[in-house]
C-alpha cells in the first residue's frame, strides 16, 4: 500500500493489503491490533514483556490472524508499513527511530482511533502534568447529566480505539490525553481542547523539558470551536496562541479569580461562564458552587473550570453542569482521606508522581508530614523543598530516588527533620506510616503526595495507595 492511500486512511477505506505493527499489548494496543484486524489489515503485535496477561492477550489476536513477537520490540518487523504505538512508547524508542528514518508513518492510539470513528462525534480533549483524569471524570459526568451518550476514554478506562469500535453511537466523547501519545498524532480534531497546566514530568520519556511541552502543545492543533487555557499558566497561553487551529476557533481561559469576557471564573462562591453566553460584555452566566464538588480543594476548583468550559464549548446548558458536578465520583488516591486518629488526619494522594502534583498537594494543608519518594523520573526537587518548607512538620522518604529528595531538604530545609525508609518491598509502608506517626502532632496531616513513581515499590499508583490505607487502618485498630 503506498503512502498517499495511507495517509488518507479512514473507517471506510480499503485497508487489505496493508501490513501494521503494533507496538504495546496492554489494554490499548489489544485494541488496536483487534481493530485492525477487523477492518482488514495484515497486523504484527510486538512487546518486550511476557506476562500471564500479555501471553492471553496475544494468543487471542494469533487466533483471529495476528503475528506475535514476544520478548523484544526493539527491532521493527519486516514489511511494516504503519507503526502504531501504545501509549507509553517513549519517542526515543529504537523502533520509533527505525520507522521514522525509513519514511513509515508512525500513529498513536489517538490517530488511529480518529481514523476509525465511525461518526461525527465530538471530542472534547484534556491533556496537562496534572489533573487530567478528574477533569475528565468531571466531563463525563456533565455529559451524561445533559442526557448524552457520552463516555471518558484515552488514557483513562476503555481504550479509545475500542470506543470507537462501539457499534452503538455516541454523542460525545471526553478524551484524556497523555503526552507519549501527542508526537503521533496527524489529522485529530477536537470540537475543544484544554492544557490544564504544565510542569516538569516525563524528561525521561522525551529527553527535555522543552520537548516535553512541545508535545503537550499538539492538544491544540486543529481544534475546531475551543481552545482552553490556564490562565494562571503562561504556558498553556503561549500554546494557544501559537496553535494551528481551525479558523473561527476561540481561546477561552479558565481562572480562580474574576473572570474577563471569554473566560470562566469564579465570583465569589459561584462558578460563572463569561465565554459562551452572546452577551458576555455585561453578564455571566452561574454553573454550580464551590460547595457542589465533593472535595472542593482549590485545584479541583480549577479542574471543574476547565470542565465547564468544554462541556459549554459543546453547547451543555447550566443545570446540566450543575447536576454534572454534583454528582461527580472523586477517583482514588487523590486526596483521599483514609482516617482521623488522635486528631492527626492521613490522607492518600498517591497518584501525586510528580513534584507539580505534590507540592499543589502539600500546598491544601497548614502542617503536614509527607510521605514522598520512589521513582524521580529526572526531576529534581529544589523548587517544590522551597515552597512547601514552611509547611513541614517532618519528612518520611522511601524508594529508589530518595536520595534526591534528601539532598534538596538538607539544602534547603535543614531545620525538618526526615526519616529515611531504606526497605525496598512493598511492606516498607508499615514502617513509613509508623514513622510518620511519630512525627506527627495533633491537628497535623500526614501526606501520602510522594512527588514520583511507584514503579520501583509497587505495581502502580494505586498500589501503593491501598499498601498506605492497610497500614494506617492498622493504627486505627
């Protein structure tokens, strides 16, 4: 198949005779490969791992016709004409470089997912360092009050490909985006898009900081009606700015203070929409109260900004979003509290892996004793010791990198004293929350925020979030 035809590949296209490789045999490059194979494409599944679960995945797709290479995906297959990449495939992998050098185009789940849709619903995008599953979940649940056929996918539950594949039609999709993803993305167009924020995450995955933000500034490219940005954020602005956008595309802003027109904003206690009402100049438009979210803490404030603004990009009336938010279901590990004991409060933010995500953590509480550690993933923690010494009753680290951490306290908070965990099993978060009670006094929090990855401790995330909520129910007992 040559590249023209490929380059303008669609649901109803012709796709016999093209040979694609799958790079990923997770959730989403299952569905790819399956997807695929559906339409007609010769499919070649590769991934390095070899699990109970990725053997049961792949002997599904040889079933249905797939060729599988288990062990390596290092070497690009022989004939391959499309690559199509899982999320997570860093830009930098060797058989990204190998297709890239031979002219081969190189997809993302979200462009093949595009291609294969199936009919005009919009996406509604979110990408940013942090917050992007609950504005997402926020979303969904605005779409849904509204009556629509709606459902969040991407990078968080159903693959998008799979939602695509639906054979029932939807009204609208809310699309959570991570930037491995963005570098392969070529002809998306979302009715809106929104970069909540953008801070140093991922520089083992792109290299630099500034390829990093690079990517996460494609989220905008040919967006159709919206463009979101953060207005406490310079950076999402730039994007914007330099986004090519479909012509007629507005930017739209979302703040915590007094909205200007073309933004949403806070007046007082009210969420108001100065944006997407005709007479904007004079008047804004109420959405719901603080006091609608579950955990009204400031940036999920900003989260459901940015979720009104693209649920009213796509034309969601007032009561609709208010009933949305409403009824919005926090995801786990974020700022979940597990108890109060002796009036010491411990809560889970264990999906805070970057230092942006932990210090916004650290920054909703007076006196706090934090859990941090794992995975650095090339950050460095100067900044965030500086902003969040003054809150810091003490310091419990653990993990790999934990050492990084140490070294920026001492330089920069000498006074907080830290206890160092150096057991490097999962049942090491016994003695964290042993000694972060000792820490601790009463009316202090203790901050499970630990500004990295669990991946050298734990399977995920989350995880390491049920391992901290076991132990402090221990003390509970």
């Amino acid at each position: 198949m040559n590249l023209d035809r490929i380059n303008d590949l669609s649901r109803s296209s012709e796709w016999q005779g093209l040979h694609a490789t799958v790079v990923g045999l997770g959730v989403a490059g299952f569905a790819a490969a399956d997807a695929l194979i559906h339409v007609g494409a010769t499919v070649t599944i590769v991934d390095k791992s070899v699990t109970d679960k990725t053997r049961e995945r792949g002997t599904v797709l040889e079933i249905l016709g797939a060729t599988l290479v288990m062990g390596d995906d290092s070497q690009l297959p022989d004939g391959t004409e499309l690559l199509v990449l899982s999320p997570g495939v860093p830009p930098q992998a060797p058989i990204v470089k190998q297709a890239l050098a031979a002219g081969i185009p190189v997809w993302g789940e979200l462009e093949l997912a595009w291609r294969l849709r199936d009919n005009d619903a919009p996406w509604l995008v979110i990408t940013g360092t942090n917050g992007k599953t609950t504005t997402t979940l926020m979303l969904e649940s605005i779409l849904v009050a509204s009556g629509q056929r709606s459902i969040a996918a991407g990078n968080i539950g159903r693959s998008l490909v799979e939602v695509m594949m639906d054979p029932m039609p939807w009204d609208s999709i809310a699309v959570e985006v991570g930037a491995p993803q963005l570098p392969y993305i070529h002809t998306v167009s979302p009715l809106a898009s929104v970069c909540l924020n953008v801070a140093p995450d991922h520089i083992d995955l792109f290299g630099s900081f500034d390829d990093y933000v690079a990517a996460k500034a494609r989220i905008y490219e040919r967006t159709q009606v919206a463009a979101i940005f953060n207005v406490a954020d310079d950076e999402t602005l730039r994007m914007v700015e330099n986004a090519d956008v479909v012509e007629g595309c507005r930017a739209i802003g979302f703040t915590l203070g007094i909205p200007d027109i073309s933004m949403v904003g806070l007046v007082d206690e009210f969420l108001v929409d100065r944006a997407f009402l005709p007479n904007r100049k004079d008047t804004a438009l109420e959405l719901a109260q603080i006091t609608d979210l579950a955990i009204p803490a400031r940036h999920n404030i900003e989260n459901a900004l940015a979720a009104c603004a693209l649920a009213r990009a796509h034309g969601v009336d007032a009561r609709s979003i208010l009933h949305g938010l409403r009824a919005w279901v926090p995801a786990a590990h974020r700022i979940a509290t597990v108890a109060t004991i002796d009036d010491i409060t411990y809560i889970d933010d264990s999906k805070a892996t970057n230092t942006h995500a932990a210090l916004t953590s650290i920054k909703a509480y007076d006196s706090i004793v934090w859990i941090a550690g794992g995975m650095a993933k090339g950050q460095d923690f100067d900044e965030l010791v500086i902003d969040s010494a003054s809150r810091l009753r003490g310091v419990v680290l653990l993990g790999v990198d934990q050492e990084i951490i140490a070294s920026a306290l001492a330089r920069h908070a000498p006074h907080v004293p830290v206890r160092r965990v150096t057991d490097t099993t999962a049942e090491a978060m016994e003695s964290v929350v042993q000694s972060a009670r000792e820490l601790a006094q009463a009316g202090d929090t203790v901050l499970l925020a630990p500004g990295c990855a669990s991946w050298d401790m734990y399977r995920d995330y989350g995880h390491r979030g049920d391992a901290f909520a076991t132990y402090v129910r221990q003390l509970e007992n």
